[in-house]
C-alpha cells in the first residue's frame, strides 16, 4: 500500500489523478484487497482502526494500527474514495447481534459506548440511539458456584445496578433485571445513569422481588423473607436505614407489597403487620407480640416503618367488644366505665373505630327483639325525643345522669343531645301531622337557642315545606331553591312565594327574592324567547336585573342566540309568512331613523332591533350598541374574512377598514389571540411576469415588470418590509403587509415579522488585500466621523457608541479583491436564496470575547455608499429602518460644509466625539492599568474615613442635587416606555426594543414576583430606601445592569432572569442577594460621586461595611 500511492505531479496536477483514477478503475466496488487484523480482505469489508471497539468486537476486521500510520497516504485516499470506511454504529450493532460477550469484554463495550465521541460517528448512525444498541448487546453471566448453566443476558432487559453506597448487599437475592455487580462496579453512577437510563436498585423495587410468588417460590428458605425470620430481620433492618428518605409514593408501594405477607417477626412467628403487635399492646397473652430473632431493638426508624406497614400498638376496640361485649358479661354502661378508666392509654383512632361499630343498643318496646346501632343514629334517653319518636340510647336499668363522665364521653362518641336542622326538617315535613306539629313546635321553641345561627337554604334545599305558587296559578309545596320572594319574575316561568309568607320566606326562612343569574341564564340559554312579544317582557324584567348579572356573564349572552327577529318568507305581509329567528346581540344595532353610508354598511353586516326603552336597557348590556365600534366588527371579519371583503367592495375597502381595525388600541387578550391565528390580514405578493431571465438575473426591475397579487392570511404568514432592497430580493417569494406605518405596527404586534429577521446573510470574500490601505483607512474616518451625526436623530438605539469603535480595534476595516453576499430566506417551509455582488458589508461580531465592528470593502471601486450604510446600520442599530440607511447614506456622501447648511451642528458634534473617545481611551488604559497592577492603586477618599455613617446619612438628601443627572446609563429616558405599576409595589419600565412589551407583565410575571418579593424587598428594608426609589426595567442590552437617574435606581431584570432566577427558583437565592447588594450600594454612591472615582470607591465601601451585618442576618435568617 505504501508503494501503490499516488502522489501530486508538476508542473500538471492532471498526471497524478489520472493515474490514480486508472488504478482504481481496475478494482470496481471496492474489491482491492488488503490486509486486516482479520486476514486478507477486500477493502470495502475493511474498517479504520479504532482501538477502543477492537478490544471487545474481535471477528470485525479493521486496519491495524501498524498499517494505518505507515501507509497512511494510500489509507486517505480509500477513505476519501468511500472504499475504506470507519466503524459506524451499524457496524457495531451488527456486530454485537446475536453474540453474547463475556463480562469483561461488556465491561469494555460499555465504556466504549459511555465515553462515545458523536463528532467521530455519522449523525445518521447517532440517531440508532440507546435502545438499539440494549437491544442487540448481551453478555454470559460467569457460571455460579452451584453448577447452574452459563446464562445469557440482554441488556434490554437491565432496569437496575446496585451501587457502592446502596444499603442492599450485592451478595443478597437480586432482581433478573439487575446489573451484576462484577459489571457495574466499574462505573460511576452518574454514568449509568445518564447515559444508559437505569437507576440504582432502590428498596422497594427489591421488596418487590422478594415478596413475588415466583421469587417466594425458589429462592432457598434462609434468603425467603416469607419463611426465614433471621432474613425477615435482616430486610426490615435495611428498610429501615432509607424509611426517612423514601418519598410518599413509595411508603405507600411498600404497604400495599408487604401488606398481605408474614414478613414480621413475631413470638408466635412470621405474621402479617395488621396482625402483629408492639409490646405494649400486650393484653391478651396469645397476642402475637413482634419478636426479633437477633435481640434488634424497635426503635427510630424500625419502629416508625413497623408502624407504618401497620403494627398494633394497642388492642383495637374490634377484638375488645368481641371479648366483652358480644358475650354478653358487660353492658353499655360497664364499657364507658373502661374506655373512661383507660382513656389516655388508647389511640384516637380506636374512638374513630368503635364509633362506626353497631354495638349500641337503642331503647324498644317491651316484648321487640333487640337492635343494635352506631352511637351517632341515638339521642339520650329523654322523654321529649320519646315524643319525637327519635331513636334513644338504651341505658338499662340505671338512671341517666347528662353530667357524669360516662355521659360526656358518650356526647363525644357522637351521642346526640338534640335533632340536628336537617332532621327537625325532616319531622316537619312527616307525613304523620301530630309528630310534624311537635316538629314545628319543637323548631320554633328552639329557633333562636340552636338553629337561627346554623339555619342555611343549603341545608334544607332538598325538602319542600315552603307554600308556593306556579306561574299557572296551581298552589303546591316548594323546595326553598325553587321558589323566589319577588311576583315579578314570575313573567319569566320562576314559581313565587305565597302573598302571606313573603315578608317571612325572605327574612326568617330566607328564600331568595330574585332568581339567581345561573337560572336566568340557563333560561336564557337552554329556553330563550320564542317571539318578540314574549322576549320583551323577558328584557324588560331582566333590565332591573342588569346590575346582578357579571362581566363574564353579559360576554356569554353577547355571543349566545337569545333575540327573536322576523324572517319574511315571501313578499306578502300575511302574519303567516313570517318566521322568527334566533340572533346574538353582538350581530344586532338597535334601530334608528337617520340613514348614512355607515349605517348602511352596518345594516348589511348587523341585525336592527328595538324591544322598547325598557327592554333595550339590557340588550345594552348584553352587547347590543346603537352604532358598532371595532370590537364588535372584528368578530365578523374573523368568521368570514373572504365574506367580509365582498361586503366591503374589494380590497381597496377592505384595507381601509383594516386602518381602522389598526389605529385601535385596546383589543382584550381574548379577542387578539384570535386575531392571532386568523387567516384575515391582507397580503400581497409581486408576481413577475412571464420572461426568459430568472428573477435574481433581471437587473432593471420596475413595477411593469410585476403582476400584484392579493390575499387574506394568518398576521405569521405575512412578512413586514423593513429592508426595500431586500424585498426587492424577494419580492416574489412572499406575502407582505402593505408599506404603510400604522398598518405595519399592526400587523407586528400580531406576530407578523420583519423581513430583516427572515434573511440570514453571509459573505463570501476573496483574497485579503490588508486593512491598513489607503481606502479603509478614508473609509474608518468617514463613518466615525458621520456616525454621532446619525444617532442624535430621534429614536437612534445604538447597540454601542461611536466613541467606543474609535477605540483600539473595535471597529476594523478591510479590503477584499471580491465580496458576494449570499442571502437565504427562509418562511413557512420555503427557502429562496439570492447572491448578489457588493462592494461594502459590515458585521458585528464577537472576536475572542469581544465585540468588534467589521466591514468589508471591495478592491478597486468606490464603495456603494448605500450598501455600506445599510449594512452598518443593520450592525450597529438596534431596529434599523429604511430610512434609517437613507439617510445615513445622505450623511456619507455629503461633505461637512454641507451638512453645516442643513442645520447640523457639526463643529460641536465632533468635538464632543474627540472628547468621548480620548475619555474611552483613558478609562481602558485606567482598566489595563489596574488589571497588571491591582494592588498599586489605592484610593484615598475625599470624605473623613474615620466618620462613615456619619456621611452615609446624608447620602439620600445629596441625592436632591442630582435631579436631572444619570450615572451608569447607556439608554436615555427616551428608549423606554411609560411606567407601569406591576403588582407587587414596583414600577415597571421597558425597552422599545421589546416588539410586545404589553404582554410581558404577564409572560414574565413569575421572574418579576420572585425578583421582587425575594431579592429587592429584603434588600430595600437593608438599605432603608424610601419606597419608590427602586424601579425595574426589562432591557436586553448585554452591558445594561442597573442605573441611577436623578436619585432613582432602575435594575435591569433582563440581568436578574439570565444570572440568578434558575438558583433562585431552586431556592438559593444567597448569590442573587449578595449581587445585587453591591449593584444597589454602587448606585447609591453615585447620589454623592458623579464619576466612578475614589470619592465613589469610598462612599460605595462604607456602604457595603455599613450593612453587612444585615446582609449576613438576612441569609441566615430568610
């Protein structure tokens, strides 16, 4: 192979690949043969050497590394050929199907694969993933010692190893499903983990093996938790050790395993926890009283997980009455003489038991067969619930005293003293009138004693005692729910109290006076109105309703079919041909006599009604507008846009009332979110005309040229232009909003994009020439020296300063022999790509951790000056305009004297740029100063050292005399919107860069509660601060962290959300507070220091040693 290798020939390359290719052509399809690890082979069944899978697939044949180096040319070249390949993934699955490895050659491909580098194995094998290779890797566990035959394992079916630290001996009984631990000792856990997906054997999971029928079944009886006490021991020992960490599920998984099973020792052997007892439950000496066989003491966390499986701790009441009770040697009143002696000694729960048993005998009639209840069904032995007929206590012969201890516990058992409301209802609704006239008399006597305070309508809703009539006229006995105080509603179908009983229904009995807005709205909505005659005496009662009914409500009836409105089937007036339909008020106006041009076109979209004053009263409320806004159009274009626009005549109308839908403002969330993912925005597309050039190779394009084409879309199936040249580009591969500002605001704050975000751009350049010629250096000058002139214009948002590109090699300049820029659009599934030639491209870019302007210029031309000033201000602008690089294309080609007579201050605009850029240079040669010697410098504050608190004090009123001034601002009061006040005590300000910052209160809504309640508010309480001095601004400048503005401090939640929230909402929060400590003290000094100088470096120290003390109190106690 070395000497078959074909070399570069000169002076023609063409020689050598000739014969190169002659070569191969005599071994079609890789048949040339060559020598592997595994003897001879032809090259194409011959994979590159790769040490770490050889060591464990032995039979696949590879190069061997001896070869690989020595004819390392000719080994290229059938690599590059696709002769030779590498080992792929497929290769290695191949390999491992259906041969089983040893445990040490699975040790090795295991750490193959969790050590895999995916940059040296095709993507396309990458995506195989886990579950192939599990499927295909098996190995032979090492023969046991007890003669068992070797035994093949897939690692399909691996779920779990046993780690070093895991409590499960690894020579204990293991699930089939578990790595050997001779395996998985070779790896981290972290390993196994992550990369493989099994987890370590957690106890439970192991109970579960252990206590499985098939596992009961086989395993010897010294390793059966079901037959071996000692085991049994040894098992509950481990639980024990991981009880405190088991999370709730699995406790509740370990009762339901162990609930059934004898895993519990005990003196009369292996019982089931329920029938298993602690010592001081020994009341009965058969009592199964839980034994240890190796002396464990229950204690800790043996006791509590014995507890919680379900061991007894005391006798339960169940075995007590069936020992006492139902023998018949004691009665009910020797059993509250032992639960009253023995009390403290039994558990709540015990109480809650013999409280559901039916062992209480009720009192009968000489002669009747006894009957037994539960204590809550009886009432004391009193002759007045004789009378009542109530069910009592049978007491025996001893006299009932209500005082005695006995009787106390009864009433707590649940013995009642007195009917409830709900059974004195019951007795006044008998059927048996002697007992409903006790009833009654019982009631009222008692009303104010015991029933006016827990007297409710929802306690007797279900019975019906209150004298009603229909709205027919029939009398009958109405449930309290059914039945209203108030005649008036009775037009509606609601039955009516009584005329006698009204004043007392509402008062004593207290029935509703009006029917609840659910009833009307499910009349409303299941029953409406049939005529116009019925519906108007609806309206007209439901008018003085109207301030009963709810916002939520009135939107669900002005979207439901409750207006009746006539129909005419044919031409006549007959009352026969007319039919009644059902509208929603949100589709209807109310009628008027003055006809207009609006008020035709809303006839033809809305229905006209009039129910009389009174009746429009509510369908006001409901919706229903003398004249339509915006509100209620929109849901009529979003149902049928394409109808919508045959209505309105076309497009041109179309659009005009799209003006009118866009210079609204105030839209509810609801209705936008349909706006939203409606196909209802009109686009247009330019179609060229058909031609013999492509679109890219036509040169003078003009609007001849183009066919308009028109469409309702989706607002994110509609591009924004805000690059013409781009557009230009693309004009054919895309919808766009029409060019108009305020339909172009629109369309964005519905999601629509911009054009520039769509196009992702990449030049091509040729042949470096140098930065350092003539031309880049003419061109470096010119746009810093016309740059400060663009940026003073209004709503300029510059993602860096002109002063900082003069500095060091922030911005760069350099010449190609040729440039080509490569723009890709790509939208909604489509990709257009246009290449074009320039002369000028400018990139920001970030060049070894810091950001440079770059731009590249091509050899030999003049620049295009609007090529370059497009480019520049897509760089450096944060939303560049159009006309932004039309007019900076202005300033560019105009000299200076001529710009002075256009009104542009040019003498003062540039000295104030010297003295920025000599400032910039300074602070950076202060920074490089200070970076090689940081102990060199130190400062000596102005202030008294020896006095700081003394001069904190008045840091706050210094704060007076900077009203006006900013420290650390990079924006200005300009690149923010008007404050608004979030709801936790803050106001909130956010950058015009943000496309919807309406929206981010409530998308943000988490980061900005955690921000302030956890962070600021403890903070602000450290610093004393007055309560609106902190403010928050939500800006995505990277260098932008916090600022103060005449005495107020503005942080930047942008910062907060990228640095600290993810700690934060794992609750360390102590680096977010100790951050933001010092950024709040730095702000604070600068009400005394304008600069950052040594007077600031004083006051900002003092303020930090000040308030340490309650910063360390505050993280120690959160």
């Amino acid at each position: 192979m070395r000497y078959f290798s074909f070399h570069a020939t000169t002076p023609s390359s063409l020689v050598g690949s000739e014969m190169e290719a002659g070569f191969f052509s005599c071994a079609p399809g890789g048949s040339i043969l060559i020598l592997s690890t595994n003897g001879v082979r032809p090259a194409g069944q011959v994979r590159f050497y790769n040490r770490k899978i050889q060591v464990f697939m032995k039979k696949l044949p590879m190069l061997s590394s001896n070869m690989s180096g020595r004819a390392s040319t000719m080994v290229k070249v059938l690599l590059n050929r696709g002769i030779l390949k590498h080992v792929s993934m497929d290769d290695v699955l191949c390999g491992l199907d259906g041969y089983a490895l040893s445990e040490d050659d699975m040790v090795k491909c295991l750490e193959w694969w969790t050590t895999l580098d995916g940059a040296r194995v095709p993507q396309s094998d990458q995506q195989l993933g886990l579950a192939d290779f599990l499927k295909v890797a098996s190995f032979k566990l090492s023969p046991s010692n007890d003669g068992q035959a070797e035994q093949v394992v897939s690692l399909a079916s691996i779920k779990f190893f046993v780690s070093s630290t895991n409590p499960i001996p690894p020579s204990s009984p293991l699930p089939p499903q578990t790595l050997p631990p001779s395996i998985s000792k070779n790896f981290q856990i972290n390993v196994l983990q992550s990369t493989l997906g099994w987890g370590d054997l957690g106890v439970v999971d192991w109970i579960e093996y252990l206590v499985s029928p098939s596992t009961v079944d086989s395993l010897p009886r010294d390793e059966n938790i079901t037959r071996s006490d000692v085991f049994a021991e040894k098992v509950l020992n481990i639980v024990a050790k991981t009880w405190s960490i088991l999370p709730e599920d699995r406790k509740r998984k370990l009762i339901e395993l162990l609930d059934d099973k004898a895993v519990i020792p005990t003196r009369k052997g292996l019982k089931r926890p329920k029938e298993s007892y602690f010592s001081q439950g020994n009341l009965f000496r058969d009592l199964p009283i839980v034994n240890m066989p190796n002396r464990t003491p229950i204690t800790g966390h043996l006791e509590k997980l014995l507890e919680y499986l379900g061991v007894m701790k005391h006798v339960e009441m169940r075995i007590v009455i069936e020992r006492m009770i139902d023998t018949g040697s004691w009665d009910t009143s020797d059993l509250m003489t032992y639960l009253v002696k023995h009390r403290q000694s039994l558990p709540a729960m015990e109480f809650a038991n013999l409280r559901r048993r039916r062992v209480f005998p009720m009192e009968q009639a000489p002669g009747a067969h006894p009957y037994k209840t539960v204590l809550s069904e009886l009432y004391e032995p009193l002759d007045v619930f004789r009378q009542l007929k109530l069910p009592i206590l049978d007491w025996g012969e001893n006299r009932w005293q209500p005082h005695t201890e006995e009787a106390r516990m009864l009433v707590e058992l649940g013995l009642k003293t007195h009917p409830d409301l709900q059974t004195i209802m019951n007795i006044m609704v008998d059927s048996d009138e002697n007992i409903r006239k006790q009833g009654l008399v019982f009631f009222l006597n008692n009303f104010d004693a015991r029933y006016a305070s827990g007297y409710r309508i929802g306690n007797v809703r279900h019975l019906a005692f209150i004298p009603a009539i229909k709205s027919n006229g029939d009398h009958f006995m109405a449930k309290p729910d059914d039945v209203y105080a108030d005649p008036e509603c009775a037009v509606m179908g609601f039955p009516v109290v009584e005329p006698q009983f009204c004043d007392v229904a509402e008062l004593k009995l207290r029935v509703s006076k009006h029917p609840p807005v659910t009833a009307i709205m499910k009349i409303l909505l299941g029953t409406p109105p049939t005529t116009p005659e019925i519906a108007q005496g609806y309206f007209e009662y439901l008018a003085m309703r109207v301030a009963d009914f709810s916002t939520k409500d009135l939107d669900v009836l002005r979207d439901a079919s409750i207006i009746p409105t006539s129909s005419q089937k044919d031409d006549s007036n007959s009352g026969e041909d007319v039919t009644w339909v059902m509208v929603k008020p949100r589709e209807c106006i109310l009628e008027t006599e003055a006809k207009t041009t609006l008020s035709n076109l809303h006839s033809k979209i809305f229905v006209s009604i009039d129910f009389g004053s009174k009746g429009n009263i509510f369908l006001k409320a409901c919706g229903v507008k003398d004249q339509p806004d915006i509100e209620d159009i929109v849901p009529i274009i979003l149902q049928d846009p394409k109808k919508f626009l045959n209505v309105v005549g076309g497009p041109k109308g179309y659009q005009e009332q799209l003006r009118q839908i866009a210079a609204y403002k105030n839209f509810p969330p609801r209705l936008m979110s349909q706006m939203r993912s409606s196909p209802f925005l009109f686009g247009q597309r330019r179609s060229m005309r058909p031609t013999s050039q492509s679109p890219s190779d036509v040169k003078d394009k003009n609007e001849s040229q183009y066919d308009l084409l028109f469409d309702l879309l989706k607002p994110n199936e509609i591009a924004i232009v805000d690059d013409t040249n781009s557009y230009l580009l693309f004009a054919s591969s895309l919808y766009v909003a029409p060019q108009e500002d305020l339909l172009e605001t629109f369309y964005s704050n519905l999601g629509s994009p911009r054009l520039t975000t769509l196009i992702k751009d990449s030049c091509d350049a040729d042949h470096i020439e140098g930065s350092e010629t003539d031309m880049a250096s003419k061109v470096r000058n010119l746009v810093l020296e016309r740059l400060p002139l663009l940026l003073l214009e209004p709503n300029m948002q510059a993602r860096v300063s002109p002063a900082w590109l003069a500095v060091n090699d922030n911005f760069q300049v350099r010449v190609y022999q040729k440039l080509r820029l490569k723009r890709i659009l790509s939208f909604h599934r489509h990709i257009s790509i246009r290449s074009q030639d320039v002369t000028a491209n400018a990139v920001l870019a970030t060049w070894c951790g810091q950001i440079r302007l770059i731009l590249l210029l091509k050899m030999g031309c003049e620049p295009d000056m609007y090529e370059m000033a497009n480019s520049v201000c897509k760089a450096l602008l944060i939303n560049s305009r159009p006309k932004d690089s039309l007019l900076f294309t202005t300033m560019l080609s105009t000299d200076l004297e001529a710009l002075r007579r256009r009104g542009y201050d040019v003498d003062r605009i540039l000295n104030q740029q010297k003295l920025k850029i000599a400032e910039e240079i300074r602070q950076a040669e202060i920074a490089r100063q200070k970076s090689q010697k940081p102990d060199s410098q130190s400062p000596s504050p102005a202030p008294n050292p020896s006095k700081p608190s003394k001069a904190l004090e008045n840091i706050w009123r210094n704060a007076m005399s900077t009203r006006g001034k900013s420290y650390c601002d990079v924006r200005g009061s300009e690149e923010y919107t008007e404050p608004k006040q979030v709801d936790f005590g803050y106001q909130l300000f956010v950058s015009r860069a943000i496309s919807h910052p309406d929206t981010l209160t409530s998308s943000k809504r988490g980061v900005i509660e955690r921000f302030t309640s956890i962070v600021l508010d403890p903070l602000k309480v450290v610093f004393n601060l007055p309560a609106t001095s902190l403010n928050i601004i939500y800006d995505p400048c990277m260098v932008l962290v916090s600022f103060n503005r005449g005495g107020n401090l503005f942080l930047n939640i942008k910062r907060y959300e990228e640095w600290h929230d993810a700690e934060v909402c794992k609750g360390s929060k102590k680096k977010a507070l100790t951050s933001w400590y010092h950024t709040i003290a730095h702000q604070i000094a600068h009400n005394a220091a304008r600069s950052h100088n040594a007077t600031h470096q004083y006051y900002f120290s003092a303020l930090c040693e000040h308030h340490l003390a309650d910063l360390v109190n505050l993280m120690k106690n959160p």
